[in-house]
C-alpha cells in the first residue's frame, strides 16, 4: 500500500525540485505475498540479492567450466578471487580455519556483488540497510559463539576473563569484557551500512548539485562526482574485505581464545 | 627430407621449451614482483579513504559499545523496575566496554599497519 502511495511521485520525491537524495533507498513491493501473517513481499532488495546470487553463481560456474592448466581471463580472476579469501583466512585464523573458508568465501563475494551492484546507476544498494546488514552480523556472530561452545565447551567462558587481574576487579572486567563482545554485530553491521548509505547519499547530493548548478558551474561539482565515485567503488570493495575480515578475526578468537 | 624437417623441428622444440622455461622464470620474477606491489591490495588505499575508513572503523566501535550497554542496561531495567539507575551504570561500562575495543582495534591496525613511506627506520636515516 505504502509502495503505490510512495510510486506516484515516481523517481524524485523531494521538495524544492531537487530530487531527495534519501529516495535511492525505499524498499518497493515487486509483488505482494503474506506467509503466515507475515508481510514476505518480493522487494527490489530481495530482487537485488537473488541477482548477486545468480551473478556469482554464474561468474564461479563458467569461469571455471573448463577449469584448464593454464586458465582463462575469466578463469585467473576467479582463482585470483578464491586465492584472495583463502590467504585471508590462513593468516588470520589459521590452516584449522580453513574448515569455514566456504562461508568466508560465499560472504565476501555477497557483500562484494552487492556493493559492486550499487555502484551502477538506476541499482539498488542492499548493504545500505542496516537490517541486511545487521542480520549477517547477526548469524556470524550466533555461529562464531557457537562454534566457541563447540569446540571449548563451558572453558569458553574464560574468554571473557581476562588474565593477570586482581580478584576484587573481576567482576567488573568481566561484565565489561561481556559487552565488549556483545558490541561485535553491531559495529560490524554497522560499518557496512553505514559507509554504504553514506558513501551513495553523498554521490545523489553532488549529482544533484551538478543539474542545479547548471552549464557553467556544474563542472566543479562533476570533477568531485568522478573522483568520489572512484573513491566509492574503492569503499564497496574495502568494506567487503573488512566485513570478511572481521569475521575471520572473530572465527580466529572463537578458535583459538585469545584476543 | 621428412628427417631432416623433423630434425629441425625438434632443434627448434628443444630451443621452444629452453626459451618457454626462460620466460617462465622471468614471468615468475615479474609475478612476484607484482605480487609483492599488489600484496594487501585493500590494505594501502592511498591517503584519504584509507584514513577514513580507520576513523569510521575506530568511531563505530566506541558508539556500539556505549549503545549496546545502554541498550542492555534499558533491557535489565524493565525486568527489574530499577528505572534509570541499571541503565545509567550499563551506560558507563558500555562506554568501558567501546574503549576496551577501540584501544584493541587500534592495537591491531597498529600491527598490521605497513611502515610509512617517510618513516623507514630499518635503514637508519635516509631522508628524502
């Protein structure tokens, strides 16, 4: 309903003539559905994810069809890609790390493929909202604490008990070592989100303010958007590495134990 | 004639594989070179967005920690109807609780941080 009242100012919603540089981030219905009293709408988010997916999907499958000795352009960039992860995760959890290299790997290309996506015009950036984001948080750090348990049992309780501390401050510590944990989903969805959303309302208010300023002053504002831009693609790529590094980071402590 | 083409041929063979060997080698002087260049590719965004990017990192660790223990200490309040007081001492070890992870993120870029260009103290001084 919010969707078709919202699709009648279609594309530039703001006041002022001016377009609204918040509107790039409304979620539309595609098409409508409820399960079981809940609102699981087809939404041009959605539609972004199963295209990043398929894109994935189909860039891993034909680059590595043929899979030959000496590979292929397509071939090299997604060995170059899984040589990439597979590094990260051997320096920053270890060779015993290498079990979870697969959900290292489908995450960063996730985050990369849909911070990529946004960067092309008329797209739909996924990773500026902050329930996306926050939800793969959510589920890294459900399953790093779990596998914590796993493989420490109870003994991973003395993670949060730092070493070396007069008796009479640990409990102290160890409340503010809980919620130190406790901050990890959320400076890590956080991050993400935040320099996305950041990153693409910059970029819509300097393009906008490249048509305001017209023929003669819209050249300045037009040099910036060609620099930001490129700083923009460099941040999709950056935050993608450091959302899966993190995770690694977080897989090594839960591992290993120690900070 | 069909010897001595084939003769020629493997001459020029072996010479092929000799030649391919030697580019091999000068192609994997030059990989490690470029590798060496491209080594932590996301690691050395020149200059500002780099900067940036530790600003933004450090900042949300010290906000997520005071909301997070403003949000555990709100929670803790409802189950126990000690209005504000929980929340305000949760507050305060959220606050502890970001700067405990600011100092550890700061550590860790610390030792992963490439040595800067205008500060090589491996070689004593050598100033540019």
């Amino acid at each position: 309903m919010i969707s078709t009242a919202y699709a009648a100012d279609d594309g530039h919603g703001g006041a002022g003539g001016l377009p609204d540089p918040m509107h790039q981030f409304e979620i539309k219905r595609i098409f409508e559905l409820e399960l079981f009293g809940v609102d699981a709408s087809f939404t041009n988010s959605a539609l972004f994810m199963v295209i990043a997916a398929c894109l994935i999907t189909l860039f891993t499958v034909l680059a590595m069809r043929r899979g030959s000795l000496v590979p292929t352009r397509l071939q090299s960039v997604a060995e170059l890609s899984y040589v990439f992860v597979a590094n990260m995760v051997r320096d920053n959890v270890g060779t015993d790390g290498m079990k979870y290299f697969p959900f290292v790997f489908t995450l960063f290309m996730f985050v990369l493929v849909l911070n990529m996506l946004g960067m092309i015009p008329y797209t739909f950036t996924v990773t500026s909202h902050i329930i996306v984001t926050f939800a793969l948080a959510a589920f890294i750090f459900l399953g790093v604490t779990l596998i914590g348990f796993w493989k420490h049992g109870v003994k991973f309780l003395k993670f949060f008990v730092p070493e070396g501390v007069p008796f009479v401050m640990l409990p102290l510590l160890v409340v503010i070592e809980v919620i130190s944990y406790l901050t990890r989903p959320l400076s890590l969805s956080v991050r993400l989100f935040a320099n996305m959303m950041a990153g693409h309302t910059m970029l819509k208010v300097f393009g906008s303010f490249v048509v305001a300023l017209g023929f003669l002053g819209g050249w300045a504002a037009l040099a910036f958007m060609v620099a930001f831009t490129g700083l923009e693609i460099l941040v999709a790529f950056l935050q993608a590495y450091v959302f899966a590094i993190l995770t690694c980071i977080y897989l090594n402590d839960a591992l290993h134990m120690h900070h | 004639m069909a010897g001595a083409e084939k003769e020629s041929g493997r001459t020029t063979g072996g010479r092929d594989t000799d030649d391919i060997r030697q580019r091999l080698d000068a192609l994997e002087g030059k990989l490690d070179a470029a590798r060496v260049r491209h080594a932590p590719p996301p690691e050395q965004p020149e200059g500002r967005g780099r900067a940036m990017g530790q600003a933004l990192r450090l900042s949300t660790e010290l906000v997520a920690g005071v909301v997070v223990g403003g949000f555990i200490g709100w929670v803790l309040d409802g189950a126990f109807g000690s209005k504000p007081f929980l929340m305000v001492a949760f507050l305060l070890l959220g606050a502890a609780a970001g700067i405990l992870n600011v100092v550890r993120t700061a550590k860790r870029m610390q030792a992963e941080a490439p040595v800067p260009k205008d500060l090589k103290p491996v070689d004593g001084d050598d100033d540019d």
